[in-house]
C-alpha cells in the first residue's frame, strides 16, 4: 500500500509544517492553526450561506446553514456537520468548503456547528452535549432546515466524526431525535494509541500521535473516562439500533485501525454500513481539495449519502 501520488510528492513539507501543538496550550494552538487559514478567493458556490444562533446545553451556539439550490423549491435532508480539529481547534471557516461540497454534491442542507473546543472553552462531554443538542433542535425545527423530518443526519470527520458517532448514541440512549444515518470521516472513536496504524503511521504522516494524545488530553484528560461511550464509540456494549452509517477512512492514518474496529462492530451489530477505505490517503485528506484523490473520495460520500437517503425515504435500493 501506498502513498497518493500527489500527496506523496508534498507529505514531508506538509508534515514538517503541522505546528507542534502538543507544546502549546489549548489557545495557543487554535491561534497557530486560525494563521494558516487562507479562505478560497472563490469559494463554490450554493445557493445560502446563513449564520444564526440555536440553544445550546452551555448557551446559544453559532451555527451555519448551507443550502443546495434544490433547497429551495422542495424537501431535502439536512446534515448537522461537526468539523474536526482534535476538539481543540478549527472552527466553520475552516470546514467552509467542505460543507459546500457536500450541500451541493448530497443536494443537502447541511448545518456546520461551532461546539465548545477544549479545553478553555469546556472539556468533555461539552462539545458532544453540543451537537447532541443542535441535532435535537435541527430535528424538532426541521421546517427551517431540509424540511424532511425523515432524513436528518449527523456527520463530522476526525474529532468531529467522534461527536457525530456518539450523537447517535446519545439520540437512540435519549429517545431521538431519530436519525436517517451517520458519516463519519476518518473518525477518532478509542483513545487506544498502540493500534497497528497507530505504530505504522503515528510519525512523518502528518498526524503524528504526540498530537493525537495530546487531543485526548485537552478534550478527555479523566483517563477513566475515556472508556466512557459517549467519548470513545468504539467502547459502546451495545450499538444495536444506531443509524445506517457510512465511513470514510484513509490507509496513511494513525486512526485507520480504530475506524475499521467500529464499522465491524457496527456490521457485527446489524447497522446497516457502508465502509469507502482510501489507501492512499493521509489524515485529514478530504479537507485537501487539491488532491483528486480529495474529490474523490467527496464524490464517493455524496454519493453514498443520497443512496442511503433514497433508500430511506422511498423503501426501495
């Protein structure tokens, strides 16, 4: 198995430019990170782009709202969206044109959540109680969104698959809201960092492990509480009756392994799941739209959420 190409040819460059976060505080690094942001020049088009506050557990969360021209003149299904970051930074510039991409090529309104990050903002379950909490209002509000109440969906990659994977539970533990699926894109579900990935990719793959621990120590620094399903899935004893999902996950990646764990265990469970393995890519790669193998992997997702939404809503594949 190899590297992307393209990837290859730039990994030691983008590696060596990763700041070393595990160094810093929690603000220090969500300003390292926010001075590498440039937004596009011309970001893709959709037919909105809203910011608007819902309540939240901590208090009103900012949240944007992207629509689809389809949006406009009939029901779609509505994805709340949690961007990654390690729970500690980025924000919803940094997740703004995935979210495009994915209001557009799903024919979705989807719903980026700005969620208390660790660990000066709040510290776990807070940015899971966060996006629990909007998916509930999303759902009870639907009219304001997709307008199909059957076809609401969570999704996140890297930390934020984590929050969208344990908002499933959370909506099946808590009674709803009930959801049409979950996409989670190279998704952080155990704090296990001995995994065969973990050894093979854990350096010079752009997400080197200090990092990743690091994470867990900002978001989760309670190891007992590590084992706790609504902050590692993979820990779940029972995840009967969660939504269809789908799972993204990248073969360069120190959180391969732990991601393939949970899509068997989901199968094992009879959740119904689609798993899309992208060897060559690292960490992080669907947010790198310079890379085909970036639009590619968007394309697939899309694709898979529409298939999955079409066989919900119509009963038939």
């Amino acid at each position: 198995m190899s590297l992307d190409p393209q990837i290859a040819e730039i990994i030691e460059t983008l590696d060596a430019g990763f700041p070393p976060v595990h160094t810093m505080t929690g603000e220090e690094a969500r300003a390292a990170i926010r001075a590498r942001f440039v937004a596009p020049a011309q970001p893709e088009h959709v037919a909105s782009v809203d910011d608007r506050t819902v309540p939240g557990p901590g208090g009103p969360l900012t949240v944007r709202v992207y629509r689809p021209e389809a949006a406009l003149d009939k029901a779609v299904p509505t994805m709340v969206f949690a961007h990654g970051g390690g729970w500690v930074f980025c924000d919803l510039d940094s997740h703004d044109g995935l979210c495009r991409a994915f209001a557009n090529g799903m024919q979705a309104v989807v719903v980026s959540v700005h969620y208390r990050r660790a660990s000066e903002e709040g510290q776990w379950p807070a940015a899971a109680e966060d996006i629990y909490a909007v998916t509930r209002w999303v759902a009870e509000h639907i009219d304001d969104f997709g307008r199909d109440p059957a076809a609401v969906l969570v999704g996140g990659d890297s930390a934020g698959g984590n929050l969208a994977a344990v908002t499933a539970l959370m909506a099946r533990d808590r009674g709803g809201p009930t959801l049409a699926g979950q996409l989670l894109l190279y998704p952080v579900i155990a704090a296990d960092f001995d995994t065969e990935s973990y050894r093979l990719y854990g350096q010079g793959f752009y997400n080197p492990r200090p990092a990743l621990q690091w994470y867990w120590d900002q978001y989760v620094p309670v190891a007992a509480d590590r084992t706790n399903p609504y902050a590692s899935p993979l820990h779940a004893e029972d995840v009967t009756g969660l939504p269809p999902t789908i799972a993204v996950l990248a073969g360069h990646d120190p959180l391969r392994d732990e991601g393939a764990a949970y899509v068997e265990k989901l199968r094992a469970a009879g959740v119904p799941t689609v798993s899309r393995m992208f060897n060559g890519g690292v960490h992080g790669f669907m947010t790198m739209p310079a890379f085909e193998i970036c639009q590619r992997a968007r394309a697939q997702a899309c694709a898979d959420v529409t298939e999955l939404v079409h066989t919900i809503t119509t009963g038939t594949p």
